[in-house]
C-alpha cells in the first residue's frame, strides 16, 4: 500500500457544503423561524411535545437540516 503522506504529499481533504446548499439553508431556515416561534410558544401551554427542550432556534435550525439534503438528493 503506498503512503501518500511521503515526501510532503497529504490526502485531500473533504470540502464543506457548497454555497448553492449554504443558501438553500438559510432560506429555509428563515422561513421555518416563524414556524418554529409558533409551535414553540404553543408547546409552552401543552407539554410532553417531542420537542419540549429545545428553543425556537434549534427547531428551525432542525427542520431546515432535515429539508435541505431532501432538496438536494432529489
């Protein structure tokens, strides 16, 4: 097996998500804040939702995680 560490060679190192995915997610992640703000304050008056410990932030940032690899991979 050959080292490609050798003689100042290193392995390529994987790129991040491309920008085209990093605005594909913050437009869905602004659309889904008022979402997230409105199931949020109603889980206030309801518990035992799924979603009991997490702010408004985090689900939108959630939901928005979950849509966007949708898009994507479609």
């Amino acid at each position: 097996m050959t080292d490609n560490t050798a003689n100042g060679m290193t392995p390529s190192r994987l790129k991040g998500p491309s920008v085209e995915y990093r605005i594909y997610f913050a437009i869905i992640f602004l659309f889904s804040l008022p979402w997230a703000l409105i199931t949020w304050a109603f889980g206030l008056t309801a518990p035992g939702s799924p979603d009991e410990g997490k702010g408004f932030i985090a689900r939108a940032w959630s939901r928005a995680a979950i849509i966007t690899p949708i898009i994507f991979s479609a």
